[in-house]
C-alpha cells in the first residue's frame, strides 16, 4: 500500500482493544470473502482486476452487510495506485470535487491513476454525480461506488455506463453461521449449533449485523451455555418467531395462504397472513402473489377482485409498514370471500399451448391494418366488417389464422360475473350461428 494514500481503514484501528468483531474478522484477502462465489471465481472479472492491478471503474451493488466495503479493503491493501475514500453520508461533493482536482494534477503531472471508493453513491443527487465524469473519462479517477440502491436508478447513465457493475447476494444461512462460528472462536465461547442458525436466520443475511448481535449475547453466552432461543430474542429485545425467509417454511406458509383463499375460508387466511408479516415478509411480496391470485383463482368471477388487490399495492407503496396491514387484511378477506373461478387460468394455458405451436400462421388479410396504399393494394383489411355498424352490433368474421380452424378457450364458470359473461356469450353464439346460416343461403 502506497503511503500518500487516504486510507479507508486507519491501520491503528488494527491494534485497538474494542474493535468491533465485525472489523476483527473482516477478510483480508478476496479468497476469504463468502457468500459471492461467483463474484470471487478464480478467472472471474473483479478476481483478475485485483491480481493483475489493472482496475477499470465499478459499481458494487448489494445488500448491508454482504462484502463492499470488504472488497474496498482488499484492493487498498493490494493496489499500488493511490487510494482515496469517501462516504457519500459524511462527505460533501465539494470534498470529492477536491480530491478529484488533486487527481487530475497527480495524472496529468505524474500520470499516474487514483481509485475512488465512494460508499453510498446513490446518496450524491444525479446533478452532483456529473462532476465525476471528466475525470472517470480522463483517466484520471478510478471510480468504485457502493450502493445498497438499484445503480440502474440511482446512478446516472452517462457514469453507469462506464462502469461494470458487480452484484453482491445476500448471505446465506450457511454462510452466516460459519462467520459466526468464527466469531465464536475469536471470542472465545462456546455455544450451541442452534444458537448461531437463529442468529443467522434474524440478520437477514447481514454478515455485520450477525456478528454483532453475537458480541452483544456474549455476556449471557458466557453464563448459559445452551439457552433457549426464547431468551435470546428476549436479551436482544427481538420477536423470535421462526421462519426460514426464501427457504422451505417461506414458500410453505405462502401455500398456506394461497390455499386458504382457494378454500374460501377468511379465518386461515388471516392467521397466515399475519405469521408472514410478523415474521418481517416482504409486504410487496406478499401483495404481488395476492394480486396474481385475484386474476388465477378469481378471475371474471369478480373482476372487482383485481382492482382491489392493485389499490393495496398501492396503498403499501403510499403508507408502508405497519400502517398497511390492515389493508392486506382487507383484500385477504376480499379474496377469501369472492366467487371462485380458474376458467382464465385454463383458457390462457390452452390459447398458449397453441400459440407456440402455430407461431408461423399469419394473420388474416381482412383483419390486418392497412395504413398505407401499398397494404390495402395487397388487400390488407379487405372484407373486414365494422362491428358497430352491424344490427345488434355484431357481425360475425373469422379472427383465427386460415389455417386453424376456430378454438374456444375460454369458458365461464357458474359463479358471479362470469354467468353474465356465459349468457353474452350464448347470445353471440346464436347471432353466430344465423348470420352463418344466412351466408350459407
């Protein structure tokens, strides 16, 4: 490591007694990073950048606690260029806009690059990441940027696009435990296996947020060294209810709640309802699989159905949490208690089948567009019969390809809107069958 570079990580940090255990067991070398293996592959992109030095400018995206400020680290450690850190929460632009004119100089008189590590980027509005550009295009700067935010949102295209942007996973349970089990070693206590798998599931696979929830149950550790999970969450003041997020009992309990509806019964679908949300779900996810469950379970039955599941989308979007739960609630009971219905489920199934088998067909001359007068020379729209100007307006015409002969794929069940829906649709069948016979003639 150069020693006129600004260094992220104070090396007397090293030597203090009270640092953090997150920061005592930070990896130093990119081999020692879980839970991105493909990021860290032997002949992966950010692996080759750091062996050969040769760095090009890169986003990390990902969330708290899965490595970024780690791999900011290493490549301090290991680079030979000038290193220069700033958070976009403690630093004005006009700091970064310093440091970048020293660069430049430094580049233009020395040629040589400084790597810029700005944690947080998305904080600096899109107005203040222009000032990046000159010099990110220059050559001047190395740009490395850390956001827990969608880069394709927060960071502006003209800076996006010269950069790389490398996606950081959430960490596994499996890796959390084994930073725990490391952390346990370094702290020199003994636990149980099930300790560290709800430490792990709690943090939402947050390495730092693992770790120093360990550090704060060492005291109680130290006493009770096979405490109940129930005691625990009491100490780290936190609900413990158990519930594996995007593993088995996840996709089990949203069964559940998917079933419960099916069945019409409002009282289950509350009770898993709420064992997900106080669980900490997703309520976006949550209201993402009601809204497909008003249009695949529901349907034409109720067409209100959909209506209200996309208003507590939106209502989540405008209120948040907590203050939404109620509104789930409501479309839960909604759905629950709406006549049932799969008939557009079926009928969309049956009209795909077909689709990618007939792909090929074209469609019929007398009901394509004919916006030019080469088109309708060709017969584009030739014969196509205006509905609204028919008696009854309707006026029967082959929508299907030549080549296949007509489907009926969708058919209306017995319950709600769709019996009106059948009886327009028998309706239509004997206006159908008269014209037909009428052409016959």
């Amino acid at each position: 490591m150069r020693k006129d570079q600004t260094s992220l990580f104070d090396d007397k940090v090293a030597i203090e007694k009270n640092v953090p255990l997150a920061e005592k067991l930070r990896p130093q070398n990119i081999t020692d990073l879980r839970g991105q293996h493909k990021l860290i592959a032997p002949d992966s992109l950010l692996q080759r950048m750091i062996s050969s030095g040769d760095y090009h400018s890169f986003i990390l995206w990902g969330p708290p606690g899965t490595g970024k400020t780690t791999i900011a680290r290493i490549i301090e450690q290991h680079t030979e260029h000038r290193f220069v850190h700033f958070s976009a929460v403690l630093s004005s632009i006009n700091d970064v806009k310093a440091v970048m004119r020293d660069a430049d100089y430094i580049h233009r008189t020395k040629n040589e690059r400084t790597i810029l590590f700005i944690d947080e980027i998305h904080r600096f509005n899109k107005a203040q990441q222009d000032a990046f550009l000159p010099y990110v295009e220059s050559g001047a700067v190395i740009l490395i940027g850390a956001t827990t935010e969608n880069p394709s949102f927060e960071v502006i295209s003209a800076l996006l696009s010269r950069c790389h942007v490398f996606v950081l996973e959430m960490l596994s349970e499996a890796d959390l435990e084994g930073i725990l089990e490391r952390g346990t070693q370094e702290l020199q206590i003994e636990t149980d296996p099930d300790v560290l798998g709800w430490i792990a599931q709690q943090c939402g696979g947050d390495a730092r947020r693992a770790l120093n929830d360990l550090e704060l149950l060492v005291p109680y550790l130290r006493q009770h060294r096979h405490p109940e999970i129930a005691h625990l969450a009491t100490v780290l003041a936190k609900k413990t209810m158990f519930y594996d997020k995007n593993r088995e009992e996840h996709y089990n309990l949203i069964s559940a709640l998917h079933k419960s509806l099916r069945g019409s019964d409002p009282q289950a679908g509350l009770y898993w309802l709420a064992r997900m949300l106080e669980a900490g779900e997703d309520p976006m996810y949550l209201v993402r699989r009601l809204i497909r469950f008003a249009s695949e379970d529901i349907g034409l039955a109720d067409p209100n159905a959909l209506v209200q599941a996309i208003t507590v989308k939106d209502t989540i979007q405008h209120l948040g949490m907590p203050e939404s739960n109620t509104a789930l609630a409501q479309l839960v009971v909604y759905l629950a208690t709406a006549p049932k219905s799969n008939a557009l489920y079926i009928a969309y199934k049956r009209a795909a089948e077909d689709a990618r088998k007939t792909s090929h067909y074209g469609v019929p001359l007398h009901i394509r567009n004919a916006p030019t007068k080469l088109m309708k020379e060709l017969d584009y729209g030739k014969g196509y019969r205006y509905d609204h100007e028919a008696e009854n307006s309707y006026s029967y015409q082959n929508y299907f390809p030549d080549q296949m002969q007509e489907k009926n794929y969708y058919e209306p069940g017995e319950y709600g809107f769709e019996k009106d829906i059948a009886k327009r649709l028998e309706w239509w069948k004997k206006l159908r069958e008269t014209q037909t016979k009428k052409t016959d003639k």
